[in-house]
C-alpha cells in the first residue's frame, strides 16, 4: 500500500507543477532577441516571434531545443526542459544571441 501511497503522490506533484509552467515570449526585432536574457523554470515555455522581415530561428548552443525557420510573423514554442543556462542563437545569423537561465 505503501508504494502506491507514493506513486499516487508523485503523480499529483508532477501535474501540479506543470499547472504551474509559465509561458514567456521572445520577440525578434532589428536582428536582436527581446529581452535577450530571461529567467525561468524547468518546464516553462518560450515562445519566439519573428517580427523582421528575414528569417530567424532560436537555437540553443547544446541543440536541446530548435524553433527551426520562422518568417516573418511566424513563432516557435519550446519548452524548457532543465535547469542550467542556456545559451542561444539564431542559425542563421549566428551574431544574433541571447541566454535563459532556468531554474
């Protein structure tokens, strides 16, 4: 009994915190990320808007997440998957770069 006692109360914590993920955008603008450091948590997404007219991706440095092309007016959703810091860039121009630290 026991162990189920403990499954189910893993369960419940897991869904709670996912209840609790937060959703943060990153605009894409002059050839700059905005804001280009952010601060969130394990399993938040981040959603990056292209407003340029040039295609842009948001690419992390360790390729842990890739929005892939996104043209003007079209966005990409990643979730965060763990904590660190994650540096990023646009593949496409690479001096293009910005940093999330999750928690």
């Amino acid at each position: 009994m026991k162990t189920l006692s403990t499954v189910i109360l893993s369960a419940v914590i897991m869904l709670s915190s996912s209840a609790f993920a937060a959703q943060h955008n990153v605009q894409i603008q002059g050839m700059k990320f905005s804001p280009a450091n952010l601060n969130v948590a394990v399993g938040d997404t981040v959603v990056f808007t292209n407003m340029d007219g040039m295609p842009h991706t948001g690419t992390a440095n360790n390729k842990s997440f890739d929005t892939g092309i996104l043209n003007q007016g079209q966005s990409g959703t990643v979730t965060i998957a763990k904590a660190g810091v994650l540096a990023y860039f646009c593949a496409v121009h690479p001096s293009m770069k910005g940093q999330m630290t999750a928690k």
